[in-house]
C-alpha cells in the first residue's frame, strides 16, 4: 500500500466502495438470471427447432412418397386419374372383346349347325351356294373386320399392363376421389406446420440475435464488476495482492494506533521504570489480519513480544497506558480539547503493593494537571489510598449513593 504517511484516505471511502460494490454484486446477479434464462428459452428454442424440421423433414419425404415423378400432389392426383380412366376404358374394351368372341362363337355354332341341318357340309359350302361373288366378297370382308379386331385385343390382352389391369378389381372413381381429397388436406395441413415452422425458426433466430448481444452488452459490465471486486478484495484484505490481509480500515486506523502507542509509552515507560514500551506491528500472526498488532518491547532483554505475555500487573499497565495514550491523541486530533475525566474499572486485585503505588502516583499526576480520575474496584486496600469515595449501599427500598472520605495516614 506504500507508505503510511503519504497516503491520504478516510473510512469513509470504504463505505461507498462497499455500496457500489453490492450495487455491482446485485446487478451482476440480475444479468446473470437474464443471462441464464436466455440461455435456457434458447435451448428451448433449439430443442424446438429441431423438433419441427424433423417434422418438416417428416412431411417432406412423404409429399415426395405421395408425388413421385409429378411436379405436385396435384399434378400425380391427376395423372393417377388420368391412369386409371385408361385402365377403365381398356378393361370396358377386353369386356367388349370377350363378349363379341362369345357371340361370334355362338354365330359360328348356330351357322353350322344351320348348315349342317341344310345340308351342307360347311358353312362354306352353304355360303357357296347361297351367295353370289359380291356376296361373298362382302362376307369375307366382315370376317376379315373381325379377325383385325380380334387380333387387336388379343395384342392388347397379352400386354402385361392389361393383365395386371384385369386381374384387379374395377376402379372405384369414388374411392380416388376421396383419396386425391384426403392428400390435399394432408398438403394443406403440412403447408400449414410448414409456414409455423419458419416462423418459428425466424422469431428463434431473432431471440438468438438478441441473447447474443446482451451477452456482449454484459461484457462492459463484467470489467468494471472485476475491476470493483478486485478494489473490494483488497480494501478487505482478502486479495492475493494484499499480502498483509490488512484492511482499508485497519491500514487507516493503524497510523492512529501508532500515535496511540508512541503517547503510551511514554505513560508505560514511567509506570515500569523504564523497562517496558509499546510499538505498532503489521506482523500478521497465524490466520489472523495484520494491520493493529501491538508488541511490547522489554528494555532488559532488548526484544520485542507479544503482549500476550505479559504478566497480570504487566498488562494492566499496558493497559492504563493506552487509555491515557488515547486520551492524548484524541485530544490532540480534536484541537486541543481535554479529556478531563477517566474512569478506571477493576483490574487492580491484580497488582501487587508496589506496583499499585506505581500506578497510583501515575493517576495522582493526572489529577496534578486537573484531571479527575475514577476507580471501580472492590480492593479494600484502596479504601485508604483514595481520600473521595462514591460508595454504593444496597438498601431495603433499592441501592443508594453515599459520598465518603478515607482516613488520611
């Protein structure tokens, strides 16, 4: 953080990072839920889309089953139309064929049999002999029609088209009918899905066009959210940067507390005849935060240790010192403006006789210079070091006040 002294900066700095940063936290997370919901309506979409061109896809081969060589549905509707009227037409004509060689047969059969009971041999002979040369010529060239036309449906007969249309069953035009109608309502309902599906993908197309820019538009964002939570990291003394884990707050109030430990060494080095006094460390120990550590330092032994070892009396004049020293600097930090009265509470059972004189004639030096210093303390012994005494006295109607003054020796 560089040095201390050249560093101007208030706790109050600390609480408008922090607001910004929660206002920064809040709307990172209400980006991220619209982030994260457009992510999911996209997948939704996706999974949609995908869903309807199979369907598409679906409707497609069929329409292509349905069509086969044709432009359209309607243009196969028509030729299957157009197919089964020549079925139609040619079945009539085998019909026609077969009815006209059965007569013939029954001609052939009954003119022989006219013949025969007229006394010829053939029909022949019968027509030889009834017909003249114009006649027969006529006859013959009847005969000859009707072989021409039976050859012509026996060609037709033996064509494989023909069988197959034979073998089958007569055409029903109603039942095509019903079919051509049924494949315009399936073309009409797939045109249908076809159309929703389009419009489906352009509205998710569009969808994905607008998660795709505010996902760039939370790009700004996100710099300057890292930008305040690597400042609130540091100013928490939480950063890898910050290899003192100190806080914004303790980094402050630490140059206070080294006033404060320069104004009670004084206080602390006259209360234990020069042996002891107060520094400031932003040693960190173990997991704890640097930044306000305060070691004691033993003028017998040249070093510096925690306070924590101090002894009981030790650290009550460790104590006494920083509240004096405090005393001081704020009144130093508030224009000059006295802390005229400080109360002592307890702490005292725990010094021995001398060093009790020791601390009683820091607190009578204090009185020298105007100062009004309190004890509470249950120590007996005091009752007759301290000439003004408040004494409270329980009573049946509550506790009460009572102002006394100490045997002087």
């Amino acid at each position: 953080m560089g040095d201390r002294g050249s560093v101007v900066c208030s706790t109050d700095l600390a609480h408008p990072a922090r607001e910004a940063l929660a206002a920064g936290e809040r709307e990172h997370r209400e980006r991220q839920a619209v982030l994260q919901e457009a992510e999911r309506r996209i997948a939704a979409r996706t999974s949609q889309r995908e869903a309807l061109d199979r369907e598409q896809a679906a409707v497609e081969r069929e329409l292509t089953r349905v069509r086969g060589a044709a432009g359209s549905v309607a243009q196969r509707a028509a030729e299957l139309g157009r197919r089964a009227d020549g079925l139609a037409a040619a079945a009539e004509a085998v019909r026609a064929v077969e009815a006209t060689a059965r007569r013939l047969k029954d001609a052939d059969a009954r003119l022989a049999d006219a013949a025969f009971r007229a006394g010829f041999d053939t029909p022949e002979a019968a027509a030889a002999a009834l017909l003249d040369g114009a006649g027969r010529r006529a006859l013959q060239h009847t005969i000859d029609a009707w072989q021409r036309e039976a050859a012509i449906v026996a060609e037709r007969l033996a064509e494989a088209d023909a069988n197959e249309a034979g073998a089958h069953a007569p055409a029903v035009p109603e039942q095509a009918q019903a079919a051509h109608e049924t494949a315009e309502r399936a073309l009409r309902v797939a045109s249908t899905a076809l159309a929703a599906a389009v419009e489906r993908r352009e509205a998710l197309a569009a969808l994905s066009r607008r998660a795709e820019s505010e996902a760039r538009a939370l790009g700004p964002l996100r710099g300057e959210y890292d930008r305040v939570a690597r400042l609130a990291t540091l100013t928490a003394g939480t950063s890898a940067d910050n290899e003192r884990r100190m806080r914004l707050e303790s980094y402050v109030l630490a140059a206070r507390l080294e006033q404060v430990a320069a104004a009670a060494t004084v206080r602390l080095q006259h209360m234990s005849s020069g042996r002891y006094a107060l520094v400031h460390t932003d040693a960190r120990s173990g997991q704890r935060r640097s930044g306000l550590g305060l070691q004691v330092v033993d003028a017998w032994t040249g070093s510096a240790r925690d306070t924590a070892t101090l002894s009981g009396g030790e650290t009550f004049f460790a104590s006494l010192a920083l509240a004096l020293g405090l005393a001081d600097v704020v009144s130093d930090e508030a224009g000059g403006v006295r802390l005229d009265t400080l109360f002592i509470d307890e702490g005292f059972g725990t010094l021995d006789d001398q060093t009790l004189d020791e601390v009683l004639d820091v607190l009578d030096g204090l009185r020298e210079r105007d100062r009004s210093v309190g004890i509470v303390s249950h120590v007996a012994d005091l009752r007759r070091r301290i000439p003004t005494q408040l004494e409270v006295v329980k009573e049946r109607h509550g506790s009460a006040v009572r102002l006394r003054t100490a045997p002087q020796d």
